[in-house]
C-alpha cells in the first residue's frame, strides 16, 4: 500500500496482481517532529523521523532561492512525485526498495521505510580495514574477499532486475545500495535521478555510473566490477544489447577523459 497526500485529501494505492484501486479517503494530520536529520545533499535533506508511531526516512525537497518560485515549486513536486512513483514500480515489481509511507505535497517530502543496515560503500571499508588491521591468515582474508564478491553478483542481479522492468536508477553507487541486516539482501535506495521507460543506452549508462564509481571509492576492485556484469550477463533479459552499449558508454567516457 502506498500513501500519496496533497490537496487536502490521501490517496492510497492497493496494488494487487492485475489491477491498481484508488481510494480517497479523508486527510490524516501528520504533525511535525523532532527529526534527526540523517544526510544533506543538493537536491534533498533526509531525516530519520517517524509517521503514526512507525520509525521512517523523510526525505525533503526544500526550496532553492536562485530558482523563480513558481519553476521552484514545479520542479520540486515533479521529482518528488517522480520519486514515489519510481519506488512504488520497484516495489510493485519485486525490487527491493523502501516501501513509500507517505508523500507531503505542501513540503515535497517522501516518508518510506527506514532500512535497517549499512550501505555496501560502509560493509566494504570495514571489510577493508579489518583486512589491514588484521594479522589473521591467508584463508581468513580469502573469506573476506569471497564475501565481497557475494555482494558484488547481487548487485549485478538487482541492476539487472530494474533493468528487466524499463527503470534505471540513475546513480547507482556504493552510497545507494544497502545490504539489509535482517537477510543481507541488496536494497536499493535513493532514486532521485532514476527513471522509467529507460533506453538500452540509459540501462548502459547505468553500468558506467557504477563503474566510474566503484573505481574513485573503492581502488582494485576491478575484479569485483567484473563479478557484477557476470551476473548481471546472466540474469538481464537483454544483456547483450545492454553489454554492447556498455562497451561503447565506457570507450567514450575513456575518449573524454584522455583528450577533454
């Protein structure tokens, strides 16, 4: 179930197998709490907060002063609403993302579901320290290389999926993929730049952001990269269509960054 508020009233959306019912229903105060705010970036501040008792994630658009007011307000609803509307095709679809609570189209703030766990840029610099710091042996540090290879075929598997679907996330780094206590499955978070109806030049880009990410966090991981397009070979619908373009995503980025 998906909440989505504005205008004075609450739309909730009851996605079953073959059909989306609407129902409108009376408006619910959410009153305004203390929040802790967790992340600020260009675009959006994010909060831990709470709805009707239940721990969540408040993610504000707020407004930019160098922007007319009226473009302003435009702006920040469309990608606020975009955002839900993304989440909720993921979750829809089997993707694991945050649930979205509730949207204030006053604010331009999406609460969804807090995620319990740590995102994989944080597992892998522990992992990282801890292997430094470490005098154990050989066998442990193979072990701690495996695990990290676990996660990267996962990721492959869950960027193949959205893929599946026509969506792309749009920035898919380290900092926007979680692994989830309870399971230690991948969700993935923050779909401010994602998108629906994605090209096949769009799914490569997607790789490539990955890609140029991975190598500025995360030195020597080659091999791990090489890990993520293997599975995500094996579980895209397309992945020699979207492999190919990837080829040629990559060979003009390297074109860019050698002559500018």
């Amino acid at each position: 179930m998906y909440i989505i508020g504005g205008d004075g009233y609450i739309y909730i959306y009851i996605y079953t197998t073959n059909v989306v019912l609407l129902l409108i229903v009376t408006t619910i105060t959410i009153y305004k709490m203390k929040r802790k705010i967790a992340f600020q970036g260009a675009e959006a501040r994010v909060y831990e907060s709470k709805i009707l008792g239940k721990k969540c994630i408040a993610k504000e658009r707020f407004s930019k002063q160098y922007r007319h007011a009226i473009l302003d307000t435009q702006l920040r609803k469309q990608r606020t609403v975009h955002e839900a509307r993304v989440l909720a095709r993921c979750r829809a679809s089997g993707i694991l993302a945050p649930a979205v609570y509730f949207v204030d189209d006053s604010t331009q703030t999406i609460y969804m579901e807090f995620i319990e766990g740590k995102t994989v840029k944080d597992v892998w610099d522990e992992q990282n320290l801890k292997s430094s710091n470490s005098n154990s042996s050989c066998d442990n540090n193979n072990n701690m290389m495996l695990t990290k290879i676990n996660i990267a075929e996962k990721i492959g598997i869950v960027l193949a999926k959205i893929h599946n679907h026509d969506m792309v996330h749009g920035d898919p780094t380290t900092s926007n993929i979680m692994l989830r206590n309870q399971d230690n499955e991948i969700v993935l978070i923050d779909f401010g730049l994602g998108s629906q109806n994605a090209s096949i030049d769009d799914k490569a880009v997607d790789l490539y952001v990955l890609e140029r990410a991975m190598l500025a966090t995360h030195p020597n991981t080659e091999d791990l990269f090489k890990q993520i397009l293997k599975s995500y070979g094996e579980e895209s619908k397309k992945a020699k269509m979207i492999l190919g373009k990837f080829e040629s995503v990559r060979a003009r980025g390297r074109k860019r960054m050698a002559f500018g």
